[in-house]
C-alpha cells in the first residue's frame, strides 16, 4: 500500500522555524505563505497554494506564517502588507510575490524554480553517456527531448545519440535548429562526429557491393553482404530496406531471417525504425 504524503500546509513557528526554512530547504523549494485570519485575500489564495503544493509532494513543501502570532518571523522576512508568498531553497529567498495573483503566475513562478521530469531523464542519459553505453542512453535522450524540444542541451545530447547509434542525418536535423550563441564545444564534437559518420558511411565495400547489385538487382546474396556492410556503417534503414526485400521473396534464404532480426534488436528502445520494422518482420513471419 503506497503511502500517502501529507501536503498540508505546515505552520512556521520560532520554534520549527530552523527545521523547515534551514534544513527542510535543502531538500525541497519551501514555498511560505504569510497570512493573517482577518485578512479575505489570504483566506481565498489558501486553497489554490495548497491544491498547487499537492501536485509536487517530493518537491515543494507548503508553509504559513501567521503575521498575527509570529510577528517576530514577519519581521525577519521584511513582510510589508498580505498577502505575501516567498520560495526559500537551501536557508534563502528564491523568489516570491505579494498581493492577490493568478493560478498561471504562481505556476510561471513555480516552474522556474521546481525540478523538472525531463531534467531527471537527461541526467540518466548523460550518466550513461559516461559509460559510453549510447544505446540505452538513447531511450532516456528521447523521452527528454518529447517533453521539452527547446531546451540547447536536451538537444545536443539527442544529436548525439543519434550520431552514436547511426543516425547522422536526424543529428545534423537537430543541429540545425541551434543559434551561434549556443554552438559551444559540445556542439562543434558532434559535428565532428557527424563528419566522421558521413565519411565511414560510403566505404570501398559498400561501393564495390552496390555496383555488382546494380548489374544483378536480383541477386539476393549480393543483397544481404550489402545490408551486412550497410549495417556496419550504421545505415540502418537502407540495410533493413534491403533484407526485407530479400524475406519477401524467400523467408528462407540464407542467415537473412537471423540477421534482420538480430539489426532490430540492435537498435536502440526508442528508436522509430525498431518498432516499424519490427512490425514488417512479424507481419511475414506469423
């Protein structure tokens, strides 16, 4: 039975007052309304800070100060008319606002100062990243990058796992959208892999293998060593395009099954061409 976390407001007194605002801020934004009962304007904000409080229970905690009982912390904080609200993180004053404000303002606030899904996910990916492990890295990349698309380092880091797992040319689409002022030295990195990629893409052999399919287009061995060194050079689709060319005509043939299958499960969880092929193959197979 999972259990429920409390997100009623806690009341700041002289007593609790180190607890919450020196060591409970150091492990979630304290967001402190200052309040008073004779006051309408704190008595209607209370409700909408709490149901606020209570979609971040991990991250934000809800705390008051009653000006009429606590005028010493009231003092403390420089409180000059109700209602007021301050954000406090690590022992000081993030942000706030006094006097009556819209649910979207108090959430723009929040926002700027509450810890993000997607900034969890690109430290997952970034760890991995570390252990030169793209694939998996990938997955996470890609869940960041579909919540927030704007953001210069989620997509830096989704250009390279891209690059890493054979996608040169979505990199290079992703790059294209970073100004000058961001093109830092993890920027220029991937385009030098970028580069990389696109010279070892074209090899002697894929060449050679290319020219003696374009004189025997049916020859089906040819297609498979050509999928086989397309693979290598991490052009994924054109080998998948060429295999299932191949089991369409003869399921049979060969290590073709065996080695389409083995492409897609190489690729990395989250990337489109492992779920569209996936489907291809199974739609023959079964």
């Amino acid at each position: 039975m999972l259990q429920e976390v409390n997100t009623n407001p806690v009341d700041i007194t002289l007593e609790n007052f180190q607890q919450i605002i020196l060591e409970d801020s150091k492990t979630k934004v304290v967001m402190i309304q200052f309040w008073a009962p004779w006051s309408e304007p704190c008595t209607e904000l209370a409700p909408l800070l709490h149901r606020i409080a209570s979609e971040y229970p991990n991250d934000l905690l809800y705390a008051r100060v009653n000006c009429d009982e606590q005028q010493e912390i009231a003092g403390q904080f420089g409180i000059k008319g109700l209602p007021t609200v301050i954000l406090v993180k690590d022992g000081q004053p993030l942000d706030g606002f006094a006097g009556p404000q819209e649910e979207r303002q108090i959430r723009e606030m929040l926002d700027k100062h509450l810890p993000k899904a997607e900034d969890d996910l690109l430290k997952s990916a970034a760890e991995l990243v570390e252990q030169n492990n793209y694939h998996e890295a990938f997955s996470f990349a890609k869940q960041a990058f579909e919540l927030n698309n704007e953001r210069v380092d989620i997509r830096l880091m989704m250009a390279d796992c891209y690059v890493e797992v054979g996608q040169a040319e979505l990199a290079k689409k992703l790059l294209e959208a970073v100004t000058l002022a961001d093109q830092d030295a993890k920027y220029h990195s991937i385009v030098g892999k970028i580069e990389l990629a696109e010279q070892a893409a074209d090899s002697p052999e894929i060449q050679q293998l290319q020219a003696e399919l374009d004189a025997d287009p049916d020859n089906m061995e040819l297609k498979v060593k050509l999928a086989v060194q397309l693979h290598q050079a991490h052009r994924n689709e054109e080998a998948l395009i060429l295999l299932l060319s191949v089991l369409r005509k003869d399921l049979g043939f060969g290590e073709a099954k065996k080695i389409t299958l083995d492409m897609i499960n190489a690729l990395p969880d989250g990337d489109p061409l492992k779920s569209q092929y996936r489907r291809k193959i199974y739609s023959l197979l079964y």
